[in-house]
C-alpha cells in the first residue's frame, strides 16, 4: 500500500474551499444584520447580540485558522520539495 505524503495533498483545493467557508461565516453576519434591520432577533443597537453571531464568529475563527494552518503547511511543503530533502540518494 503507498503511503499518504504531503505532495498527494492539494493545498490549493483545501484552501479554497476553507476561503469559502470563511466568506460563508462573513455572510451570516450580514444576514443577522438584515435580520436585525427587520426587527427579528436584535436590536438594531450597536453591539447588539443577534442568533447568527455566534455561529458566524465561530465559521470564522475555524476557517482563518485553517487557512493560516494550511497556507504554512503548503508554504513548508514547497520548501521541503524545493530543498531535495525526502529524495533517494543514488
């Protein structure tokens, strides 16, 4: 059986895909601002707390950790190709 190794990982596929769950996290708070424009679940006050606050900060915070995460993943991986490092000597 092979081994998994990082170059069978696509960094830009994870990285889009956590790019766009971040937008989704940045979505939900502007659709729990819209909400609030038409009076369901907050106030219109500044800071507010609203029922998609917290699922929207946490899609966030998980999805930018993520892609901070993978984007020095993918960085350390090119530098580990670049270097020879990992290739059979002979």
């Amino acid at each position: 059986m092979s081994e998994p190794s990082v170059s069978r990982i696509s960094f830009a596929k994870v990285v889009v895909v956590l790019a766009v769950v971040f937008g989704i996290g940045v979505g939900l708070c502007g659709l729990d601002i819209f909400l609030a424009s038409k009076g369901i679940g907050k106030s219109t006050e500044e800071f507010g707390v609203g029922p998609l606050d917290g699922v929207s900060i946490v899609v966030m915070v998980v999805s930018a950790l993520g892609l901070v995460i993978t984007v020095i993943a993918w960085i350390g991986a090119a530098i580990f190709k670049g270097s020879g490092a990992g290739r059979g000597n002979g």
